[in-house]
C-alpha cells in the first residue's frame, strides 16, 4: 500500500494537507465498516484501499465482514436483485432467517467504536445494536435503488430509518427516508495495481497470455459475471460489429462469495461464444488486479453494458486509462459521462453496436474521448476526494450537526 503522499503528484499538496487536517478532528474516535465479503465486487476493493489510508491519517479503522451460509447470500442475492427492480420470491421465513443471521453475527462484533457505516442490505439489521450502546451509525448503499421492489424496500425501511444517515452514490438513489441523506460517491485508487501505469511491454505479455492478438482491435468488458452486467448482450452488440468491423471480444472478471449466481452466468457466456475464437472469457481470480489493468490498457474500446449498476467503478477505472467507455446509462454511469463528450451512454443492444462500431473505425474521435474521460475521473473520482467525503460525514455525525439531505 502506497504511502498517502504518493498521491501528491496526482492531486496536489493542498488535497493531502487537508485530509490531514479533517482527520485530525477525529483524533482518539474509532469507526467500524461493515460490509459482506472481503473479495470480490466494488465495495472491497475500495475498502481494501481506503482502510490503510485513513489509518495513515491516524484515523483509527477497522473493518468487518458479516458471514452467513449458503442459504443467507442467496437471500441478500434476492434482496439485490429486488431494489434492481427484478421480481423475486421471498417468504416470511426467509426474511426472519435473514434477520437471525445478522443477529448471531452481533455476538461475534467487537462494538467498542465510536462511529459505524455499515454497507449495503446484507448487514443492515445490525443498527438494532444501537438500541444498546448507542454511538454513531450511518448506512452506506452501493446499490442502484431507483427502481426497487415494495416487498424488500419496505422490509429494509425498518433499519434504514433507525440510522442517523444514509449514505447513496447517486442522486437518483435517494429515497423518502426519516432519515438525512448524504450524496458520496465511489472512487478508484490510481496507484493500486489496477490502475497504475503499466510499460507497454508488460501489457503485452500479460494480453498474449491470454492468447488475444494485440496487433488487432480488442473490445473488453471487465466485470463480474452476473445477469445485471449484461454480458450477453455485450455478445450481441459485438457479433452485429464483427460483420463490418474485425475485433475481438474480452470478458474478464471473476465473482464475489455473496454473489451465488455467478457460476451460472459464467455457464451461458461460455456457451454464447464458444464457436467465435475472437471471443476471450475468463475467469480471474481475485489476485488478477495487474492483469485487468494490463487488459483495460490493451483495449481499443472498454464496454460496460450494465442493465442497472450501483456505480460502475470499472468505468472510472477505463477512463482513467484515457479508454474510449460505451456504458449503460444506468445508476451511477452517467455521473462519470457526458455522452459523446467523456464517454457513450447507450440504451440497447442495437445502439451499444452502433457506437461500438463508429469508436472502432474513428481512432481520433475515439482517443478524444479518453482524453476527456481521464480528465473527468482525475477531477472528480479519485480515492482522495473519496476520504474527504467520509471524513466529514464522520465529522458531522460526531459533532451532531444538522446534516443537510443530498
């Protein structure tokens, strides 16, 4: 983990002197996160990057992982699909057995912390450990949450309105809560193995490895794979390109242990493509941060087709490469670009072809773009601006101070 003041040549002295200067503020306070999984999926990866950090500020943080079986995550799996908006099957017994799950992990959780932020639904129940040692709590929700089904938002709403914050990625996230809401959004960490600059010849070896040509034009989604990700129709949209224009296709990720379902999206993207040698699916294990860098940085055009994202963290990771992103103009997507300016939104199949195949046959619009879109995440979604937001909603809910709605 690199020292804070790396970041310096990226963000400027004043960025760094300031975190230093909100943090100390919470000199002698302790903050727990809790989250799902420790790998796999966005929200542990930017906690694995931000916990060393605000320790290097002197903010003393600890993070912990709720656990749960085979019948809990497929559970939680529901509860995501459901504020996505897909309908899903949920009884009486299988919220209570949610319920218990969070409530056996309580006897384990060391609760001697100042401030909580707990992440997303799978731990939510948790607040009602506030009825007992009172502190400071807000919920966190990576989540795209504009179109949720009744049945879960309704259940969720009990604990969310017992917090003292709501924290969302995007304004089209919030939602009619008893309580305040704050607008944060993620960030990627630009000296991490993932992002940092790489030398050609190291892209290039870790890229043939795969066997991919790297003399020919390379379209890549990086993502886990998961229905709301899109990857057969990222299938689609490049088979009605390779008529006309000659590619091949990467779709690189790997699972997170409360995701389930990944092994059967897996399955049916295996089978779509196995009669087009241009197609490269692969399964990454979590280890594989230097070789997704290698591939965002190999590809002509990044894809993230999503049909509902959180945020997208592997779009800001793309445009932070100066990569050409055709993304879905879903969750958080739109906050990282402004169609035809800093990236393309699309809204279907037939469009993400259509935008695929101008990008691949127009370099220089193509590489302006990246320009833009590396610029955009540079000002806007970098680690640094993300400390500073969790600094001062730690601030304000230490200090008790009327915390304005996003």
């Amino acid at each position: 983990m690199p020292k804070i003041n790396k970041y310096i040549p990226i963000v400027g002295k004043e960025t760094i002197d300031g975190l230093f200067l909100l943090a100390e503020k919470l000199k002698g306070k302790s903050i727990l996160h809790v989250n799902s999984t420790a790998v796999g999926g966005g929200v542990a990866e930017i906690l694995t990057r931000m916990i060393p950090l605000l320790k290097q500020l002197n903010v003393d943080t600890k993070w912990e992982v709720i656990k749960g079986n085979e019948r809990f995550f497929k559970i939680t799996k529901d509860f995501h699909n459901a504020l996505h908006g897909v309908p899903v099957n949920l009884t009486d017994d299988d919220f209570e057995f949610f319920v218990s799950v969070n409530r056996d992990n309580m006897k384990d959780f060391d609760f001697n912390h100042d401030i909580f932020l707990i992440h997303d639904p799978q731990p939510v129940v948790l607040i009602e450990k506030k009825k007992e040692i009172g502190k400071h709590w807000a919920w966190r929700c990576h989540i795209d949450f504009t179109e949720p089904q009744d049945v879960v938002m309704n259940f969720l709403n009990t604990y969310i309105n017992q917090y003292e914050a709501a924290v969302f990625s995007a304004p089209a996230f919030a939602r009619k809560f008893d309580v305040p809401q704050f607008l944060i959004a993620p960030s990627i960490d630009p000296l991490a193995d993932k992002n940092k600059e790489l030398p050609e010849e190291k892209i290039k070896k870790i890229v043939e490895k795969f066997g991919i040509d790297t003399s020919r034009k390379i379209v890549t989604q990086i993502s886990r794979f998961d229905y709301l990700k899109d990857p057969l129709g990222v299938i689609d949209a490049y088979k009605a390109v390779k008529k006309y224009v000659d590619c091949q296709l990467v779709l690189a990720g790997g699972g997170a242990t409360d995701d389930p379902e990944g092994m059967e999206v897996l399955a049916k993207v295996k089978a779509a493509s196995e009669n087009d040698k241009d197609i490269f699916v692969l399964f990454l294990p979590p280890s594989s941060d230097i070789e997704i860098n290698a591939l965002q940085r190999a590809s002509t055009v990044v894809m993230q087709k999503s049909l509902k994202e959180g945020f997208g963290l592997t779009v800001a990771e793309a445009l932070w490469k100066g990569k050409p992103v055709i993304a879905g103009a879903v969750g958080g997507i739109p906050l990282q670009i402004k169609h035809q300016y800093s990236g393309i939104l699309s809204y279907s199949i037939e469009g993400t072809a259509f935008y695929l195949k101008q990008l691949l046959s127009e370099p220089d619009y193509a590489k302006a773009l990246g320009v833009n879109g590396r610029s955009h995440i540079k000002d806007n979604f970098l680690i640094t601006r993300h400390l500073r937001d969790y600094l001062m909603l730690f601030i304000s809910l230490m200090d008790n101070r009327e915390i304005i709605p996003c």
